[in-house]
C-alpha cells in the first residue's frame, strides 16, 4: 500500500532522515519506533507532504505521491493525526470534526458526522456542541482520531495518540485501532514509545535510529528484546 524508498527528507537547516526504506501492507499495523529526536515526527510529515522529499521515493498504491501537496495526499486516501492533536480550541466538537473533510471535492464534503466514528467515540457524541478547548486530553485525542477518520482515508498515521493519555482512554484508543483495521479495513502507521502497546497492537514493527531504519520484525513478544536493545544504543 504504501512503500517508502531511500527517503532523504528534513528542515532548511538540517536532513533528519537518510536512507530511509519502509513498506506498509493493506489492513497492517506498523509501528514507528525510535528514541526521542530520531525522526519518527519528520517521517509522518513527509509522509502527508508537510516536509519534502529531498530525494527518494514515496510510493502511494504503486503511484509517487512525493511530489503532491498535503491536500491532494488526503484525496488520495491519507490522513494524519498530529503529535499534540492540533483542536481548535474556539471551534465547537462538531465544527473540528467537518474541518477533517474540507479537504475533499466538494461534492464529497459530509455536513454530518456518521454514526460509524460517532459509535467509535460516544464521549464525542455528547459533546458535540462544546468547545473543542473545553475538552481533555484524552477526549481531544478522541476527537483528532476522529475527524482524521472524516476524510475517509485508507492510511492513517497516528503520532503519538497515548501521549499523556489516562490508560482508560489509551485501552478504547488501542481498541479502535483494531476494529480499524479489522471491520474498514484501515492500515496504520503508529508511532509508539510503549513497547506493550506496540505489541498488542502492531503488525510489525520498524525501529528508527538517526533518521534512518536500524531493524524491523513482526510485533511479537519473541522480538521485544530485540526492539528494546536497539532502543537503548
Ligand atoms: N521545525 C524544525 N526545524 C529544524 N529541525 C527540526 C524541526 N523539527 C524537528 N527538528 C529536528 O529534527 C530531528 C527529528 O525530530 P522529530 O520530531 O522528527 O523526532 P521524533 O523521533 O519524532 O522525536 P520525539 O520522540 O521526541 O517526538 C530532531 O533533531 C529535531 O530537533
């Protein structure tokens, strides 16, 4: 589904990743592991278009898209949920959640939220008409999850979603992965510090270390040490 070659990508002032090569397969789940400050944020923002590629190649559905804009990547079946959920505090429950399809045609902008993510987040439900600001951390992370869900995407990349997270809401956020997965068919990129969390909830895993890939394996407890080694050099 999505297949990343040779990335070189980074800031003005610095390249962050470097020969960086990863794949992700219909309905998996992978994991983005690493170290603070190795690249896993900069991966996810070349991968929706907010940083470019300086060289290499990324691969949407055997099509580059490394080249297109953010919004056009969200068209094609992409969506991104950010470090820190970015909620417009001022914005009410429902208007952030429109704001996730406003990057499609216009002709297939929904003014209504379906009952399908509603089911996913009841907490949202009830709190449709409050202000995006009123809410808690993790009924914001809710509410990012679900109006990156708005525009329908094939691909959702979750930065973090149980930073900081009661572990109630880290439980309901690990369960709506896999139905994800499992009931729409959804693959995932997941960046994840929690080893137990990865493993519950990812495929496979690939480890990052300066900016590039430094091993990689399928999400099982035979391989957690392997994953813990590498994320203590
Ligand atoms: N806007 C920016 N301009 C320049 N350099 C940046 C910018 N944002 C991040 N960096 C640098 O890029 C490198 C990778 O940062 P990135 O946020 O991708 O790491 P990370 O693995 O996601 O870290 P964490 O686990 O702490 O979220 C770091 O050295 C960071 O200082």
């Amino acid at each position: 589904m999505l297949t990343i070659n040779h990335l070189e990508t980074g800031y003005k002032s610095s390249t962050v990743l470097r020969d960086l090569s990863l794949k992700i397969k219909e309905h998996q789940v992978v994991a983005i592991v690493g170290r603070n400050g190795v690249g896993k944020t900069t991966l996810m923002k070349s991968i929706i278009g907010l940083l470019p590629t300086f060289s290499g190649e990324i691969a949407y559905q055997n099509q580059s898209i490394h080249h297109m804009r953010p919004d056009q990547r969200v068209r094609q079946g992409i969506a991104f949920v950010p470090q820190g959920r970015e909620i417009f505090s001022n914005l009410s429950v429902l208007d952030n959640l429109l704001l996730g399809n406003e990057a499609l045609p216009k002709n297939k902008r929904s003014k209504k939220v379906s009952e399908e993510i509603l089911s996913l987040f009841p907490i949202l439900k009830e709190m449709l008409s409050r202000k995006g600001g009123d809410l808690s951390g993790g009924q914001q992370q809710q509410l990012a999850i679900a109006r990156a869900l708005m525009s329908n995407p094939k691909l959702l990349l979750l930065d973090e979603p149980m930073e900081g997270i009661q572990p109630s809401i880290v439980k309901l956020i690990q369960s709506v992965i896999k139905q994800l997965v499992k009931e729409k068919g959804i693959s995932i990129i997941l960046v994840e510090h929690n080893l137990d969390t990865v493993i519950d909830c990812a495929d496979y895993v690939y480890v990052i270390d300066r900016g590039t890939v430094i091993t990689e394996g399928e999400a099982t407890e035979e391989n957690r040490k392997t994953f813990e080694r590498h994320l203590v050099i």
